[in-house]
C-alpha cells in the first residue's frame, strides 16, 4: 500500500531515484570515446525513436554482457544508445573488416574489439572481451554473429563464443529484445528505406542467473560443446520470448538454422 498524509499534515515525500547520476557511472572518457559519442549519438537521435521497457534492469556498475537479437546493420548505433542511455560505455565485438584506416584507429582507442572470424584468432576476441568484462565493463555481443536470415526476423540458431563468455565470468548477463532497426535497411532484400526517427523498441530481461552452472564450471566442469550450446539456447530463447513480447505475436518453437555461408555487408557483432 502507499501510504497517504492525513488531512492538514504535509504531503508524503516523493520516492527518489536511487540511480546514481549517468555521468558517473560512464566514469572516465577517453578521446577516442568522445569522438564516438560525437558521431554516433547525433546519428542515433536522426535515425531512431528510441523507447525502453525496463530501464531499471541495466546495472550501473560491474560487468554486464548484453545479449542481444541482430536484425539490422544499424543494430550496433541503436545498442550503443541503449547502453549510454543507462549510464554506461558500451564495447562491441566486430567484424575485423571494419577496423581499418582512421575509423579502425579510433575503434580500437575506444575499447572496441576486432574478432577475425573463422580464424584461430577469434579465440583473441574472445579473450579480450573476458578481459574487458572483468575489468567492469559492458560489453554488447549479438550471439547469432550477422544479421538473423529468418525472413519474419525471428532470431537464428547463435554461436556459442558469448555462452563462453557467460560461464567463465561473473559478468551480469542481460538479454535484450530489440525491434525497429531493420525498417530502415531490410538485410533480406538489401534495400534502405530512408526516414527520420523509426521507432526502435528495446525490451531489457531479467538477468540470467548462471550461478549453479559457473560454480560447476570452477569446481571442474568442462566446457563441452553441449554444455555451450545448451546455454546459448537458454539466452537466445530468453530474447526470443521478450522480442515475441514487444512484437505481441507468439514465437516460433525453433530457431532458424544459421547460413551455410555469411554475406558481404554484415557489419555485426561477432559471437566469435
């Protein structure tokens, strides 16, 4: 019950947002970062209309593993909005191919990590990401590693490099629906359909609670490929259910089998 003042007495005090100011939980920026923010945030207002359900699920400290569904090559400019509207600095896994030149210089300045895919080196992705997750921070990871090649936009079957990453880590793990991005370019027929402000919806998840099986996972347990793969299909269809919710239609049972083969253009976050 809330509580109520009696007649002539003061009024009752306003609850306080107990959130700590976004400033300081971003904590130190560096210039790369800042040039990031000059770009990215100025775009991300042009492109999107942005609204949240359940903001208040975004820890504004330690390390958190955003998992998220990949449904458009703009995914990572609305994530990035998603993470720094919370108070946090966001860090992708991407394609190496987009770390070139300049751009790539300022990419790498600002925390962001190059995976190699289908290389021994992805390995080195990963391992820069668990670094940068026990360091404390965010790190934005679409586990399907391009964008979904279900034709209704469900969520493909995922890689199993952010269930590695969920396992061996104490990092809060968040699953995250997002809907809207791909109105502005369909991956499936690759046509961009230029407007201002699309609506892109993000619904954030309870976090994951992946104690029993890290405390398997420190006492011994191997990291079998059914023991990732069974935990990266407890995450995915942790998104697939809140996306069926923002979408208000009802899932599919299964997940979409994965390509044979990627496309030129996936500009994606990488599950390695």
């Amino acid at each position: 019950m809330t509580e109520q003042s009696s007649p002539g007495s003061a009024p009752a005090p306003r609850a306080r947002n107990l959130r700590p100011g976004k400033w300081r939980t971003r904590g130190r920026i560096g210039w790369a970062f800042w040039l990031c923010i000059a770009v990215v945030f100025p775009a991300s207002k042009l492109m999107f209309a942005i609204r949240y359900r359940h903001g208040d699920r975004f820890p504004t400290t330690g390390p958190v593993l955003v998992v998220a569904n990949h449904i458009s090559i703009f995914d990572p400019i609305s994530c990035a909005r998603l993470v720094f509207d919370h108070g946090r600095m966001p860090h992708f896994l991407a394609k190496e191919s987009v770390f070139k030149g300049l751009a790539g210089a300022i990419l790498r300045s600002a925390g962001q990590i190059p995976v190699a895919r289908y290389s021994s080196e992805a390995k080195g992705a990963l391992s820069a990401a668990h670094a940068d997750l026990q360091a404390g921070n965010v790190v934005v990871i679409y586990p399907e590693g391009s964008v979904t090649r279900d034709p209704d936009w469900w969520p493909m079957q995922a890689r199993t490099g952010a269930a590695r990453l969920a396992l061996t880590t104490d990092a809060v793990v968040l699953p995250v629906a997002q809907w809207g991005p791909q109105t502005l370019h369909d991956y499936h027929t690759k046509k961009f359909h230029p407007r201002l402000r699309a609506p892109a919806h993000y619904l954030i998840g309870e976090p994951l609670d992946l104690s029993a099986v890290r405390a398997e996972v420190r006492a011994g347990r191997p990291l079998t490929a059914d023991l990732l793969r069974e935990t990266t299909d407890l995450m995915m269809g942790r998104v697939r259910d809140q996306l069926a919710e923002l979408r208000g239609e009802p899932a599919p049972a299964a997940f979409h089998p994965r390509p044979r083969r990627e496309l030129p253009g996936d500009l994606s976050g990488s599950a390695a």
